[in-house]
C-alpha cells in the first residue's frame, strides 16, 4: 500500500508594511510623491 506524504511547507509571508508612517508632516510627503512620480 502506497500513502502519499502530507505538504508540510508553508507559504511565506512577506509584509507590505512595517506599520510605522511614511512620512512624519505633508512637507515629507509631498517630496516623496514628487520623487517616486519621476523614477
């Protein structure tokens, strides 16, 4: 009799997010969007 063995590996799960702001005013902000929008 052959049993077929159970996956045991798990998804990895990479967060998007470290949950801390991406910037700390508007001022910071604004140039990080004028920044990305012409890379």
């Amino acid at each position: 009799m052959v049993q077929q063995i159970p996956e045991t590996q798990t998804d990895i799960i990479y967060p998007d997010s470290d949950g801390q702001p991406m910037a700390d005013n508007s001022l910071q902000f604004q140039w990080i969007v004028t920044i990305k929008s012409n890379l």
